[in-house]
C-alpha cells in the first residue's frame, strides 16, 4: 500500500526567508500524481500545488516551487520569501494514476509558523 | 461563484444523537469524498461516490452512512454507533484529469 510521510510535524521561518517542507511517499507505480495542500486557520484545504511523476520538470506556483525526485520518492516543497499569510499546515498527497478511482494519500501534515 | 458548501459550520450533539453534515457543489464534479480530520493524524477517508446513486466505504467508515441521489449532495449521518465522532469533517469534491481534490470549509462536530 502506497504511504506518504511528513517528518516535519513543526517548521519555522522569518518573514522574507526561505522554507523546505519534507515528504516521502512509497510506491511500487511509475505514474502518479502529488500534491501539496495549505490548511489555514480557517481550515479549508487548499491546493498550493501539483506534480505529475512523468514530467521531470519541478512545478512552480509563483513564489512556491517543488523539487521532486522521482528515484528517491521524494517529494518537498519550497517556499520562498515567506509571508506571514503562509502560516498553516501543510500537506502532502499522493494519487495514483492507474485508475481514476484511485484516491488521494494524505501526509500526517507540517505545521509551518512564520515570525515577522 | 463555484464551489463547495458545508453546513453546518459547528454542531453539537448529544451522545446517542444522530446527526447528518451537509455537503452541495455547484463545480458539476461526478466524484465527491468525506474526510475525518483529528489532531495530528491528517485526513482519513470516510466515504466516496464516484457517481450518483453509487458510494464505496473508505478506511474509517464504521459508524457513518452516506447517500448520492444527486449530483451536487453529498450527505454525512454520524450515526450514535460512532464511538469517538468529534472531529472536523471535510467534504470535497474531484477535479480534473489529475484528480485533485477540492475542499469545502469543513463542519466541527462536537459531542457533549
């Protein structure tokens, strides 16, 4: 069964400053999609992005960005010049692609704080 | 504007009550989901329906019940044989080919 790991249960920044998030997942699939969600204070989860394991390309969104290492299954995300509207947990997701049916993996989350 | 409506946003029930969580979307999505959320353990999949008229049982189904006779509901009962039923729920919906999820703003169960 396919599992996805946070490590990170707590993460800190300064304002402006530069954070990694870890994830790892297990899977014996080739194709497959990852996720990265921010929940808020105000709980509602939101995708902040989006990997497809066939393209080798990292994806970006603006001031966050991935870098996703297939071989070692591994999967972080970047945020840089942090704001203070970045504060919230994070997870991390995992679909496989096989089917359509086939549902999302969640990570136990990290918690991100962001000090001015 | 789409999206995806939860209500009620808090609710408190006595034990022994059953109570039903409301879900509706507007996004014309098939494939709609329930998550349970509690401290330090992430999101745990309740249910799914694919389609209408149609549901599977995630991983921690015992004690809920769901139904899909419409495209855009998606109904939660915590029935009084959910043994530990405070949490936050989550319903959302599927989008796309990646099959991302779509999140309402959840509903906060508590039981007195």
């Amino acid at each position: 069964a396919q599992t996805v790991t946070q490590s990170q249960p707590e993460m800190s920044v300064q304002e402006a400053e530069t954070v990694t998030l870890s994830c790892t997942y297990d899977t014996s699939e080739s194709d497959y999609y990852l996720f990265w969600y921010k929940q808020p204070p105000s709980r509602q989860m939101i995708l902040v992005i989006r990997q497809e394991a066939y393209k080798q390309q990292n994806a970006t969104e603006n001031r966050f960005s991935v870098n996703f290492q297939k071989a070692a299954k591994s999967f972080s995300l970047k945020i840089s010049d942090s704001q203070l509207g970045d504060a919230a947990m994070y997870f991390c997701a995992y679909r496989s692609a096989r089917h359509e049916s086939d549902k999302l993996i969640f990570g136990t989350g990290t918690r991100l704080q962001v000090f001015p | 504007d789409g999206g995806i409506t939860q209500s009620p946003k808090y609710l408190f029930r006595k034990e022994g009550q059953n109570v039903t969580l409301s879900c509706e979307q507007n996004l014309n999505h098939d494939a709609m989901y329930w998550y349970r959320q509690d401290p330090g353990q992430g999101l745990r999949l309740i249910y799914y329906s694919q389609i209408v008229n149609d549901f599977q049982k995630g991983d921690i189904a015992e004690g809920y019940s769901v139904s899909r006779e419409k495209k855009e509901s998606f109904p939660l009962t915590v029935t009084s044989a959910q043994k530990n039923p405070t949490a936050f729920y989550l319903c959302a919906s599927k989008r796309g080919l990646a099959g991302e999820l779509f999140f309402g703003e959840g509903s906060r169960l508590t039981v007195l």
